[in-house]
C-alpha cells in the first residue's frame, strides 16, 4: 500500500468506515476484507483487528465463509 493509501486507510479507520481491498498483503495494511481470486472463483479474507480499530461488528455468518479471518491482537 502506498504512503496515501496508508493515510487513507487510516482516516477511514478514525471515521468507522470499511475498508475492502483486493491485493496481496493488503489485511496487513489495514484493510478489513480483501477479495482474493482461488481457483477462478472470487473468496475473501478478515481482519479482525482492523474491524476493531474501525470500530466495526463483523457477522459470525460472514466470518464463517471468508477464506481466512486474522484474529484481533
């Protein structure tokens, strides 16, 4: 993620917004879901500490159909 990117992710967790991506090692970057392609169908991935900071309530329904959820620290 880019220097603005970062800052927008970061304006974007001060205000409880979602932030969904769609490359590699974005979770780590404070996104909270990114889609992945695996084998030609579309899947996604958590962050459940970036919901945290967000101030965000994932569904359990959600999480249990996401490709990989990253647990808060």
């Amino acid at each position: 993620m880019t220097a603005p990117n970062r800052r927008l992710a970061s304006a974007a967790q001060a205000r409880s917004a979602l932030v969904v991506t769609d490359f590699a090692d974005a979770l780590a970057r404070g996104s909270v879901i990114n889609f992945v392609v695996v084998d030609d169908r579309v899947r996604f991935e958590v962050s459940l500490d970036a919901a945290e900071r967000s101030r965000l309530k994932l569904s359990s329904r959600m999480l249990s159909v996401a490709l990989k959820v990253l647990p808060a620290r």
